[in-house]
C-alpha cells in the first residue's frame, strides 16, 4: 500500500521495516453461555503490527443445539444438530477464504487510500475530535497526539493508526480489541472533526 504508508514514520520518527498491509480475521467466543460466535476481518499494518477491525463486515452464528433458533421451543435431533454444526463449519471456511483473499485486501487497501490519504487542515481538533467521540481519557488523548505527530504526514490515515498504535500500550486486552474495532469507523469520524478550533471570544 504504497500511497498510504509511503511517509509513514513510526512513533520514534524512524522509517518502516515492513510497509505493507495484510489481512486475516479474529474470532470472538461468546462468555456467557448464549453459545454464539462471531468471525470478523483483521487488518495489520505491518509497518507498526497496528490491527484494524472490521467488525461491521463480520458474521456472527449461534451454535448450541437448543439453541440454534432464538426464541424456539423445539427440541433439535442430534442430526439436526450435527447438520447446523457443519454448516457453520463451511460457513466460517467460507469466510476465512474471503477475508484472507487478495480481492478483499485489495478492496480494503483501496477505501484507506481514498480515505486515509486525505490531509487534514486541522490536525490537532481532528484527532482531538476523534478521541473525545471514543470517550478516552485526557491522558489517552495526549498519547494519541503524541503518536500522530511522530507519524510523518498530517492525514486521516495516520490519525487513525495513532489511535491503533495506543492501543499496543498500557492497555488490557478488552481495550485493545475495542480500540481496533473503534478504528475501523474512526477513518470517517476524524473528518468530522477536521474543523477550525471554537472561537474563545
């Protein structure tokens, strides 16, 4: 992805190893006993091994025979049961195949470039902007500025890999996943708050 990572700098100012981008997916289990699972696309930048989630792209089943129909009263045979497990199972190889393609990566690459190589007129507001719509904290925030203007280029793209790349640091991993699905949608929230800063008068 040379458009978007060309100027790209890492937080210590230094240029990347690695420029390029991959894809692959991440699995979430449910915790509570609803036995459902969702399967959501993976982005790494692998300049910084920051991850992007693209949750909203994603497909979510549920996979526990009672279960399998919400709000059901039936009771499931085991061939039934067996039959639903293996089409979740095809299900998810599908989606593993999609989300690992080069057509999808080339796809993903693209909407970045058009996005994220947008320069901001108003850095500071923007990804101020940003941080305050994801509600983080003050010192979150400053983090963030921080990275971003080590990052190289004032744009759209490297707002957001601010906020990815905190989310390497001095965070759990609940956090960490929230802050990469956050990111996925945060290409177009910091435009939003491209904006000159309020008149104090």
């Amino acid at each position: 992805a040379p458009k978007i990572l060309k100027n790209y700098r890492l937080p210590d100012g230094s240029l990347p190893n690695n420029p390029r981008i991959c894809t692959g997916f991440v699995i979430r289990n449910s915790e509570i006993g609803f036995g459902k699972f969702y399967i959501a696309p993976r982005i790494m930048i692998l300049a910084c091994r920051n991850g992007m989630i693209r949750e909203d792209e994603g497909f979510g089943k549920t996979h526990l025979g009672e279960r399998q129909e919400e709000n059901s009263v039936i009771q499931w045979s085991v061939a039934t049961q067996n039959a639903h497990i293996e089409l979740i199972q095809k299900q998810i190889g599908d989606a593993v195949k999609f989300f690992c393609s080069k057509d999808y990566l080339n796809k993903v690459v693209a909407e970045y470039e058009a996005k994220g190589s947008v320069k901001l007129k108003h850095p500071i507001q923007a990804v101020t902007g940003m941080s305050q719509h994801y509600k983080l904290s003050d010192e979150r925030t400053q983090s963030i500025l921080d990275y971003f203007i080590k990052s190289g280029e004032p744009t759209v793209f490297n707002a957001v890999q601010a906020l990815t790349y905190a989310a390497q640091n001095d965070v759990d991993a609940d956090t960490q996943y929230d802050y990469e699905v956050a990111s996925s949608g945060a290409l177009d929230v910091v435009t939003k708050f491209d904006l000159p800063a309020p008149s104090k008068n």
